[in-house]
C-alpha cells in the first residue's frame, strides 16, 4: 500500500465509522460493532504506516489549495506518528469502555454519541498528519466544533453552560490568537510548512518572534495553560468515556502537540532557547503545575481532581518544549504517550466507580478496594505512572523531563517537577491506597465484589497493561521521539 | 456577443415591462427566472471576454462618448455583475413559493416587475462608464427597493420603506450633486474623460466638495455607520425574497459606487492621501464592525440581527478599502464576493423559517434542528462561514484582511478584527444553541417546506464551502479587478 493511499485511509476510515454508526441506529448491537471495527481497522492502518514510513524520505499528500501557495497537505514526521498511535490505540479501548458504560449507565442519544466520537478521531487524525499549520489550524477548529455535541450530552442546564466555557474559551483563544500567530508567520516567512529546524529563525527582531510564541501558546487553548484553563474542569460534566478520550488523549494532547510541533518546526529549538518569552512561559507552565496541583489536592469531587491534574501534568510538555533543549521534546512528546495512557486509565476507573458503586467523591472511596480490587488496583498503578515510578511508563517521561531541565540549567523547574511528584503522590495514591487500605465509610461495600461492567474492564485492563508494558518495552517509543530532532 | 453588454441592462428592464403587461403571477415568475438565468449566463461571458480584453466598451447607439453613453465593463464591473446575477438566478428559483406566501396575490406581479427593475438598475450601475447614469439606475434601483420593502407583512414595513425612502433619496441626491459639482468643473460626464480631467481641477473647493458629497451619498446607501440607520428596519421588516437579495447585492453595489468614483475617477492618490479618506475609512470601518456585532448580540428577532451583521461586514469592505493598499482593495474586493454568499444563505434560510412560522423570532425557532435538519445544517454553514471558520468563504476573506492588515504593520487592528469574529461566534452561537439544543415547540412532524427554496438555499450553502476550499476564482478576480484599478490612475 502505498503511503499516500494510508494517509487517505487514516482520515476516510473515523468518516465512513460515522457514517455506518448514524445508518445502524436503530439496532444498537450493530452500531457497536461498525465503531470497533472502525477502530481496530483505523489502528491497523496507522500501524501499518509506523511499520513502512521512512522518515528520511518523508511523503506529502496534497489534499487541496484553498489560497494562492497554501495548501491543506499531510505528511507524517515522528512526533506526529506518536500522537497518531496514541490516539489510533486508545479509540477503541475507550469504544470498548464506552459501550459498557453507556449502557450500564442507561444514556440517551448514544448514537449521536458515538458519531460524534468517530468525527473527532477524524479530526484528532487530520491534526496529526498535519503537514502545515493552515490543515494543523483546520483541524483544531473542526475537533472544538466536532467535541462539542459530546461535552453537552447530557443536555442539562450545567451541560449547555459547560459547552458555552468551552467553546469560548476554545475558539476565543484560536481565532484571536492562534490565527492571528499564523497569519503574521505567513507574512513574516511566506510559508506555513512544519521544516526541521523551524522558519522563523531570523525573519523579525527577537521581540517581535517572542510576541509570536505567546500568541502561539496562548492561541492553544486545548493546553489548558493557565489563565485559558477553565473549559477542562467544565468538561467534565460530560459522560466519563468522553472525558477519557477527550480530555485524557485527544483534545488537549492536540494541544500540547500544537505547541510541540510549532516549537520544533516553526521556531526550531535553537530560537526557542534564545527567546525570552519562552523562559517566561516555561515559569508559567511551572507555575500551571504546581496551582493546579493544589487545587486538585482540594477537590473532593474525582472527575474534578482529574481534570486539574491534567491540566498540570500538560503544563509538564508545555514546558518540556519551551525549555528549548533537545532532551526536553524528547521527553514531552514522550509524555504525550505516557500520561494518555495512565490518565485515561485513572477516568476509565473513576467512571467505574461512577457507574456501579454511584460513587463520584474522593471521600466516599474509603474501602472500596474490597469491592472493586480490580479497579482500583489499576487507578493505583496509573498514578504511580504519573507521579514517575518505575515499573510504570511514566517514569520513562519524568526521568527525561527532569534531565531537560537540567540540560538547560533551571534549578527552579527541577524542583517545580520533584515537587509536583509529591503532589501526585498525595493526590492521586492516596486514593487507591485509602481504598484499600482504609475502614470502608459505607456498609454496603462489604457485600462481595461489584465490579466494572466487563466491556469497561477489559478496557481497563488494557490501558493499565499498557502503562506497564510502555515501561519495559520502552524501546521503539524512544527510538521514535529521538528521530524528531534529527 | 458584442451587444452583451448593453443587453445584460436592457432586458431586465424591458422583462419588467413585459410582466407588468402580461399581468400573470405565474408567468411574472417564469420572466424573472428566465431573466435572471440570461442575464447570469451573459455576466460569465463578460467575464470571460473581460479577462482576455482587459475593458469592454461599448457606446450606447453608436453615439461616441462624451455625448453619448458609453458603458465600461472591467474586471471589477464583471464581479459585480457575477455576484448581482449569480443572487437573482438563486433567488428566482427561491421566489417561487416564498411570493406565494408571503406577498398578496393582488400584489405579486407588481412585485416581480419591481425585483426585475431593481436587477436592472443594480445591472446599470455596474456597467455604465458614464457619471449621470449611475444616478439615473441608482434611482431606479431605489424607488423599485423602496416598493418592494414596503410589500412586507409586517405593518411596520411601511414605515421601514419610509425610512429608506428619506435616507436613500438624501444620499442619491447628494451623488448627483457630486456628480453636478464635477461636471461644472470639467465640463464632462464620461468616467474615462473625467478620470484624465480631474486631477488638473482637483484642487479646488468644488472638487473636494464633489468628494465629499460623493461619498456620503455613496456611504449612506452603503449603510457606513452613523450613516446606517435605514438597514436594520428595511431588512428585518421586508419579505425574505427582498432581505435576501437586498443583503447579498445591494449595500455592495454602494460600495461599488464609492471605489468606482474614488479610485476610478478621482484617483487613489486624491482620495486615500489628499484627502484623509484612508484614516477615515478605517475608523469607521473598525466602528462599524465592533458596533455592528454589538448590536447584532442583543438582539432577539434574528432577521435584525444578521442586518446589524451586515453593518460589521460591511465595516470589513470598508476597513479593507481604507488600507489604501493592494493587498487591502483585493481583500475588500474577495468580501465582497464571499459576504453575497454568506448572507444569501443565511436570509434564505430565515426566509424559509418564516415561510413555516411566520416570525423569525429566536423563541420560534426553538427545537428547529430537528423539525428542519435542511435548513438548520445550511444555516450551520452559512454561520460557520460568517465566524470565518477555516473551510469557509468567510474565512478566506478573513485570512487575507489580516494579511493586509498585518502588511500595513496595524497589528493591534488585527487582532480587534479577530475578536469582532468572536462576538459573531457568540450571536450565531445563540442560534445554533436554540436550534439545536432546546426542545422543540411544536409536534416533531417533519413538516414539507418547498424544494425550490430548499435547492436554492443549498446552493449559496455549499458555495460558501467551495470558495473556501479553492479561491482561485475569486481571489483571481478580485486580483485582476485591483490591477486594473490601480494601474488606472492617471
């Protein structure tokens, strides 16, 4: 197969899911089995293109020419074949979890649920074969547009609400600094391509190119850094398979990998290191970790203390790539696998909980370990990934990121990450080992075990495995990040 | 073919006629479509013959100018004439139903012959290479608008076509007082030969009154804020035949009027540096703009508000023109190209809504996603394209404003700019949300709107997508059009 024809395939199999989903309405089983389908073929492809891709002979697919010497083009490079895999991975373990959810919890309008997951893969996929910031730009704003049915689902009043934060947050920051970031790159550089070693180096005053970089960061909103963060924690109200997917994996790893990808092959990382703005930016990112770890160490709610602990452990790639080092995109892009994976397990276990216990407080899960080991035996190993201890992936990232930033001698954001791991630590284990460990607040969790729904945790099972097994089979991961920065 | 350019004009005139004496509803109808269908194929000729010949010209009976009438097609004639035909064919086939509903069967030819009329006069206008003719079809044009506005339902379409009337009439006046002011001067009526005359006169009182006079007219029938006062009622009150076709052409063919006359005849370097035109019009163009999508946020009847919309769009052209810059005038130009689009659909739609409702209040429309998903999905788009989402007709104009803008180093304008899209987000957004997210009101009966209404609004809806993904031809018009203009200047 020609890699052209694998490109087409990535972005045409989620459209023809969709399709199939809306067509099989009314007979549910049916329905579940074309999203599956659609997503095991989707992550056969994409592996399929891991396995023949050379990246010293990288391929362009040009899609259309909207604008005079701009063109909607794909061409993979390594940190966009990381977020492909990632993604292409995790769409249908979460359709798995999904349908046991869905359906234990008794939701309405799955269909249209499950659609719009299959256009947002769509899009997710479109970001990540990108080959320049006009299709990358496309991409983000049709993924805020294709979300938003999924984070106002509910279709109560808090859900309308939500999906307004979201929006405006979201296309605010997009369409009055992310455009106007890109517009300016074009008329500064004449061209909009992602190349090694960036296009901006030299075209204005340093000023002006570290103006450009917060337009850029801040244009991101899917990064959640702070003060554009708000629209995450109001996701939440959306059913937890959208929030794994969405908001563990798709949505703001969109994000971070927009900002990735423009600090390796718009800016370069050599400019970056020289930018001012970039330091500060990567304070700010530190200062992101450590508020939002406070604040999720002070949510009770579960769903809530997730989401700020994702909007820190982004701030972790966020300054992964404003450290300007080659070390820390390694160990960014490194973190876009490592943290999706641990991340959507720990919402996988708590929207378990949610369903069978009809628990969704911290302080409610004191013993719940004798009901639902399983559960909680994963919610445990995932956040010993993100807090970075090994045998678990994460360690591989956090190791990384700590040697970034002392490759680019930032004492200050050393500490800022061993910090933050204690955070982690008190926020996140403390959960699962209360729920173990603890005398159980209810009386009915005394009653036997009461697990996940099976589809929910097979899935469960695969992500936590996953995290294991990216630990020790950390190799070909490596072998990918180092091949970004040539 | 040599005759097409005169004929483009007289035939929607002479249809007019021809209707009003066949005195058949049906038959008015099919004239109009027919009208329309020649006048739509006729203008892609002109374009074609304009692309290779650069100016078509044609003098009226074999009078030569000055005397006689001359009529000058260039590039930018020929993409006034694309858009005002390409509005009427989608309308005609729209008119169909939306007539039948909406205006009396007593009235309903008299309606079709004042639609050709105004096709007609917006037709001359664009065509014409003499001064006093472009009055001579803006009035046309106007009391033909003025009749057709006040054929409204609503009781207070009288007094919106009254408004427009007392407006409409002041600044058609004092386009002919211009125009007065520069024959005495030059002793001419002929664009070509006013063009070269004018720079030897032009600094005297007379002229920069002439100027003055000009663009004011000119800016009034443009709705240029403060001067806009007329829009708001006229749109929001008309049938949805007239909104729709009024929105797409006939603001633009003001616009038309201001860059003809200033560029054309009295020279970009008179009118953006001499006079302080350029600051003015960016001024007024940026107020227009955030003013307008103020307004538009607050409104509940969302007929009124894509009309205060079209006040902000209309910002746009005019912040575009007041850049004084190629890449600005060629930015204008594509707006005005894609807004036709954006706005036809989006009144095609309401009209549709209205056809169903009768109201366009945003509480009818509670629910409408799923009772008119056709509808909805192409009043989807045609929001999309106003935001300016990539993928859109909006957003290529949006992209090459900015560019503009950010050539002319007014990045904080820019970005004003970005965030006016913002506010467009949020009027349309409550639309949408209505729509698509509350509950419906009435039974879930899929109830049967026209398909002629419905094709005809997929057509604009869908147009708005293939500009957006490929410009050429509207970004190589619009090129063509700036080139020609510049390079025109004595």
């Amino acid at each position: 197969m020609s890699i052209e024809l694998l490109y087409i395939l990535i972005l045409i199999i989620p459209l023809i899911t969709a399709v199939g989903v809306l067509l099989c309405h009314k007979k549910p089983n049916v329905r579940e089995t074309v999203t599956i389908i659609g997503g095991i073929s989707l992550l056969f492809v994409v592996a399929n293109l891991a396995l023949t891709y050379d990246f010293k002979e990288p391929v362009t697919l040009t899609l259309l020419e909207p604008f005079a010497g701009l063109s909607l083009a794909l061409r993979l490079e390594p940190l966009g074949l990381v977020f492909a895999l990632v993604a292409g991975f995790l769409w249908p373990v979460t359709s798995l979890y999904a349908i046991g959810y869905m359906r234990a919890h008794h939701e309405q309008n799955q269909t249209r649920f499950y659609t719009a997951f299959a256009i947002s893969i769509f899009a997710t996929m479109a970001i990540a074969l990108s080959a320049n910031l006009l299709t990358l730009f496309l991409a983000y704003e049709m993924l805020t547009l294709f979300t938003l049915p999924l984070v106002t689902h509910a279709g109560t009043d808090a859900a309308r609400r939500a999906g307004w934060t979201y929006l405006g947050i979201l296309m605010t920051t997009s369409i009055g600094f992310l455009l106007l970031a890109i517009i300016w790159t074009w008329s500064l550089t004449g061209t909009l391509e992602f190349t090694s070693g960036g296009i901006l180096a030299g075209k204005a005053e340093p000023a002006i190119l570290g103006g450009l970089l917060v337009l850029f960061v801040f244009g991101t909103g899917k990064a959640a850094l702070m003060p554009f963060h708000r629209w995450l924690p109001a996701a939440m109200v959306a059913p937890t398979p959208v929030s794994s997917l969405l908001h563990a994996v798709a949505v703001v790893k969109a994000g971070v990998f927009t900002i990735m990808k423009v600090s390796v092959y718009i800016f370069g990382i050599d400019l970056i290191s020289q930018l001012d703005s970039a330091y500060w930016l990567s304070m700010l990112a530190g200062f992101t970790i450590i508020s939002a770890s406070i604040i999720a160490m002070n949510k009770d709610n579960l769903k809530a203390r997730l989401a700020y602990s994702t909007i820190s452990q982004l701030s972790y790639i966020i300054l992964a790539a404003m450290l300007g080092v080659a070390s820390g995109v390694m160990a960014g892009s490194l973190h876009i696998a490592m943290h999706a994976f641990a991340k959507i397990t720990l919402f996988f276990c708590v929207g378990a909980i949610l369903v069978s216990a009809h628990k969704t407080k911290v302080s409610e899960l004191d013993g719940i370990g004798r009901t639902m080991p399983i559960t909680m035996l994963a919610f445990l190993l995932a956040s010993l990934s993100i807090v970075g201890l090994p045998p678990l992936g994460g360690s591989w990232s956090k190791w990384l990121l700590l040697q970034a930033t002392m490759d680019a001698h930032n004492m200050v954001l050393l500490m800022v990450l061993l910090i933050s791991s204690l955070f982690n630590m008190f926020y996140l284990v403390g959960i699962p080992l209360r729920a173990f460990f603890a005398k159980p607040v209810d009386p009915n969790y005394s009653r036997g075990i009461k697990e996940a729904p099976t589809f929910s945790l097979i899935a469960i099972l695969i992500t936590t495995a996953g995290c294991l097994v990216l630990f020790f089979l950390v190799n070909p991961a490596w072998n990918l990040v180092e091949q970004i920065l040539p | 073919m040599i005759h097409l350019p005169v004929l483009i004009v007289v035939t929607p005139l002479l249809a007019g006629a021809i209707s009003v004496l066949l005195n058949s509803r049906k038959g008015a109808w099919f004239i109009t479509l027919l009208t329309s269908l020649f006048c739509f194929y006729a203008s892609i000729n002109l374009m074609q013959m304009v692309q290779e010949t650069d100016v078509l010209s044609y003098t009226l009976g074999g009078w030569a100018a000055p005397l006689g009438i001359e009529l000058r097609i260039d590039a930018l004639s020929a993409l006034m004439l694309l858009i005002l035909t390409g509005s009427a064919l989608l309308v005609s086939i729209y008119a169909l139903k939306s007539v039948e509903k909406e205006i009396p069967e007593q009235n309903q030819v008299l309606f079709y012959t004042a639609l050709l009329m105004v096709l007609a006069g917006l037709i001359g206008i664009s065509v014409t290479g003499d001064a006093f003719n472009v009055f001579v079809f803006l009035e046309i044009s106007s009391l033909s608008t003025y009749a057709l506005i006040s054929l409204g339902r609503d009781r207070r379409a009288l007094h919106a076509s009254y408004q427009y009337l007392m407006m409409g009439t002041i600044g058609a006046t004092f386009i002919l007082i211009g125009i007065g002011f520069m024959y005495v001067m030059t002793g001419t009526l002929n664009m070509q030969d006013l063009s070269q005359r004018l720079p030897a006169v032009a600094d005297t009182n007379a002229i920069r009154a002439a100027f003055a006079f000009i663009t004011i007219g000119a800016g009034i029938k443009a709705a240029m804020l403060p001067l806009h006062q007329w829009l708001p009622n006229a749109y929001t009150y008309s049938p949805s035949v007239v909104s729709t076709f009024l929105a797409a052409t006939a603001t633009k063919v003001a616009v038309y009027v201001m860059i003809r006359f200033e560029l054309s005849l009295f020279g970009a370097e008179f009118s953006l540096l001499q006079m302080p035109f350029d600051n003015i019009l960016l001024g007024l163009g940026t107020v227009g703009v955030l003013g307008g999508s103020i307004y538009a946020v607050y409104q509940s009847n969302v007929k009124r508000m894509l009309a205060y919309s079209s006040i902000a769009q209309i910002g746009y052209i005019l912040l575009a023109i007041g850049l004084a810059s190629e890449s600005g005038f060629t930015a204008a130009l594509l707006h005005i190209f894609n807004h036709s689009l954006i706005k036809g659909t989006l009144f095609m739609a309401l009209g549709l809504i209205y056809f169903r409702f009768a109201s366009t209040e945003l509480s009818v429309m509670s629910g409408i996603g799923k009772t008119m998903p056709l509808t909805m999905a192409a009043f989807l788009i045609g929001g999309l394209s106003l935001i300016g989402v990539p993928g859109t007709a909006g957003f290529v104009s949006k992209w090459y404003l900015v560019t503009a803008l950010l050539d002319a180093s007014l990045w904080p304008l820019a970005l004003l700019i970005l965030l006016a899209s913002v506010l467009t987000l949020i009027y349309i957004g409550k639309v949408i949300e209505v729509a698509y997210f509350r509950p419906v009101t009435e039974g879930r009966i899929r109830q049967k709107v026209p398909q002629t209404m419905i094709v005809a609004l997929w057509i604009f809806a869908l147009s708005n997508i293939y500009f957006g993904l490929n410009s050429d031809i509207s970004f190589g018009i619009s090129s063509l059009a700036v080139n020609q203009l510049i390079g025109v200047t004595p």
